[in-house]
C-alpha cells in the first residue's frame, strides 16, 4: 500500500512519499543497534530524560500547528487533535520526571543474600502503529523507551505520512541522536524481516486483531517479547440510578468522538430496562444535533471517517447487521451528498447474538443499544465477547459500580466516565484485544531487563 496524504474531508492527494528500501532499512537497524550498544544507553538515564523534557516543551509550543497537521490528515476534530497533541506532551514530560524513580533497582529480602532486581534495556524494539491517534501512538512507544535506553524502528499507518515524518523531526529537534527513534515507510514483508532479525529485541504493535495475529505469531516464532493493543468492543452502561441526562451526552460524545473511529470507544449500549426508554430518546437527540462538516471548523461536531476504505466497510457492517435483523433507529447510511469520507452516526437496537454484529467492532460512529433487566444480565452480555479493553458504568451507587468493575473481563473499566487516558494509568486489555501494558510505570517495564542480583552472605 503507499504512504499517501489524502485529506479525508474531500479525498484530494496531498502528496505521496517514497517507501524505504531494503537498503535503508539494514542502515537503520544497524545505527538502532549500534546506539544501543554505547553510552546514550548503558550509561546515565538524565541525558535521555533532557531529551524528553524538550520533547515535551517542543511539542507544546507547537500545538495549533501540530493539531491542523493530525487534522488535514486523517480528519480528526481540531479540538480533539489539539488535545492529542498536547496529550502527546504530556506523556513525553510524565516519562521525563518518573521514569528515573520507575527504574530504580528494587530490594528483595533474601536468605541467600542482598537481592535486588535491577531494569536494563534490552536492545531494538520494532513498532507498527496505526492511524487514528498519529502522535499519540508514537510516543506511547517512544517516551518509555527512550527513557530506558532501548533503540526504536516505527512502521506508521500508510495514510498518516505526513505524521509519521514530523514525529520523527521532532525527536530529532529535541536532540535524541540518530537511532534513537527511526520512521520507517516498508511493507510487512520489510516488518517481518525486521521483527525476524537478532538485534531486533521486542516488538509492539497497536492496531487490528488480524494484524496483531501476525505479528505475533511471527514475534513468537523467533521467541520475542511483544505487547499488542487490538481493537475493543467496549461496554457503556447505564443503570437504573444514573443521571439520565448525562449518561446520554457522555455517551454520545463516547461513540462519535473521532468520527468513532477509537479502540476504547463506547460500541455496545447495555441500558437497564427501566430507563431504556428515556436514555435511547435523549442519546438519538444528541445524534441527530451533530453537525457534520470541515474538522478544521470549530462548529463541526462530525467529522470523515479516515478513509474511503473504512466508509465501504462500515455501511457493510451496517446492512449486514439489518439484514440479520437489527433496527436502525437513527442515520445508517453514508453521506452521499459529500466528496468526503463521512457516514451517518448511527444507532442499532435489536441485535441478536447470531446476527455477525453482535461480536463485531464497528470502527465508525455506529452504536449498538441493548436491554437488560439487572446486573447480572450486564455482566453476562459485558463478558460476552471476543473483546476485552475497556468500558464505562454509570450508576450513583458507588459501592455497586465497584462490585461490577470487578467483574467485567476487561484490562480498564471507568466509572460515571467516558473511556478515558492518561499518562500516569495502564493502557491495555485481555482477550482478543491483546497483551500488556502502555503508560504508567507498567509500560516502561515491558520491554526491560529485569535483572535478579543476588550477593551472597560470606560463609
């Protein structure tokens, strides 16, 4: 596939960028490697954090700019591209000032002797990353990373170029030396050579379950570590005692921000039965209010989906779906009258567990409703799935929502809010949405080695 910009809201070539040969690629793992090998990353942590502090200082500075690139590209909201850039910031500069404490050698009591583990990088990590967050992936990978002193090689979604490019300068600008951060525009055959080669330690992959299988799979053949975050079918539920009013505009904004296209957006809607009604009246009001339009005109509230591809796919998830039975409350159609990539938000009720939908994620603003008579038919219908990231539950009662959170098979569940991020918290999930841990003081540790030293008593 090329590496192509195409804006999203009216389809027009942007322009197209050169793919990495071979070649190249051997230069960049070698440089990778060898910068491993030397002081910038066996030696003192504070010359890698300097980098991630103007990383961080970088970046803010140059928000409005950064935000109409992300923008232009795959046609996020600029409000919300805004806040992905200044999000990108912020994980530079968390990484920055904790990262040194996170990896500090921890004592263990011992009768063998003075025991502690001890957290060293470990080489190359090679990561695939995807389109719908262009900064905010990358330096999920990158700051953890580079505070450690592991190299890193990125393969970014082909239609996000322009990012992928930037990213990179701006590492670059913030002073990281050559092989610290490499953009890589290769093809899969290019990754699994790359994934396959011995100085390639790790590997981490955001993106779809097809993907992440491959990926995987070829990780595992060569016995590599390797963290996937996949995609989500993720659970917004209102109980009976919920604030109504805003359940229904949280739950909006949970399905349609993006355009929808998000892992941990709000996709199936389990209402309780006695506020059914009410919720699905007051959520299909704020559908049909959103306005669909330019996402670099501050008054749209809709904007393209990525691409031409993912507007095809989804109104064929959709018909499918009618077909096997559900009902189509509001929108279901793409926008016809547009030369952009836009499709209808959408909300479904009546889906059985034979219709394909049921265990499909839909990657657009479509919504799926369903009904329950109490908690234990929440939970029933919350576990059944492939998936496992995230959710939300909105109830007043505290020490109820605290029973449900626990079980739910899901890696984050939030309570009276939105699926959310941040810095300081563990990203990830369980089942077919992947394995380990982004953020926090988790994530720096996935891909380090943590290293048992044992002294032993004199005898």
């Amino acid at each position: 596939m090329p590496y192509q910009t195409i804006n999203p809201f009216n389809n027009k070539l942007i322009k197209e960028y050169q793919t990495h040969n071979d070649r190249h690629v051997e230069q960049a793992l070698e440089t990778a490697h060898q910068l491993y090998k030397s002081d910038w990353a066996q030696g003192d942590i504070k010359q890698r954090l300097n980098v991630l502090h103007k990383l961080s200082d970088i970046i803010s500075s140059r928000v409005e700019e950064l935000a109409k690139g992300i923008s232009i590209e795959m046609g996020k909201l600029i409000e919300q591209s805004r806040a992905e850039v200044q999000l990108t910031a912020d994980i530079a500069k968390y990484y920055a000032e904790n990262a040194e404490e996170f990896l500090k050698p921890v004592s263990y009591k011992s009768n063998l002797g003075e025991a502690w583990v001890e957290h060293s990088p470990i080489g190359v990590i090679m990561a695939v990353e995807p389109w719908n967050f262009p900064f905010y992936q990358l330096i999920r990978v990158l700051a953890p990373n580079l505070a450690s002193g592991n190299s890193v090689l990125v393969k970014h979604a082909s239609i996000v170029p322009h990012s992928a490019e930037t990213f990179e300068k701006l590492i670059t600008e913030a002073g990281a030396p050559k092989g610290a951060y490499t953009n890589l525009f290769i093809s899969q055959d290019q990754v699994s050579a790359i994934i396959d080669d011995d100085r390639v330690q790790g590997v981490a992959l955001t993106g779809s379950e097809k993907a992440g299988a491959v990926v995987a799979s070829r990780a595992a053949s060569k016995l590599k570590k390797s963290t996937l975050e996949l995609g989500g079918n993720d659970i917004f539920a209102v109980l009976e005692d919920a604030d109504i009013d805003h359940a229904a505009k949280v739950g909006a904004q949970a399905r349609v921000a993006n355009a929808g296209q998000v892992c941990t957006a709000a996709k199936r809607f389990i209402i309780h039965e006695k506020v059914a009604d009410e919720f699905l009246k007051k959520f299909t009001q704020h559908f049909k209010e959103l306005k669909i339009g330019d996402p670099l005109d501050e008054k749209t509230t809709l904007g393209p989906l990525s691409s031409a591809d993912a507007v095809n796919t989804l109104t064929k998830q959709v018909k499918e779906a009618v077909k096997h039975g559900a009902k189509v409350l509001v929108g279901g159609e793409p926008v016809s009258n547009n030369p952009g990539n836009f499709f209808e938000a959408t909300v479904l009720t009546g889906i059985t567990r034979d219709n394909p939908a049921y265990f499909e994620e839909f990657f657009g603003p479509v919504a799926q409703v369903y009904v329950v008579k109490n908690d234990e038919e929440l939970v029933k219908l919350a576990n059944d799935s492939h998936y496992g990231l995230g959710g939300a539950l909105f109830t007043r009662d505290l020490t109820r929502a605290r029973k449900l959170a626990s079980k739910i098979e899901t890696g984050m569940v939030y309570v009276n809010s939105l699926t959310n991020t941040a810095p300081e918290l563990p990203f990830g999930g369980v089942k077919r949405s992947g394995f380990g841990r982004e953020l926090s003081d988790l994530g720096i540790k996935e891909f380090v080695n943590q290293k048992l030293v044992v002294l032993a008593e004199k005898s």
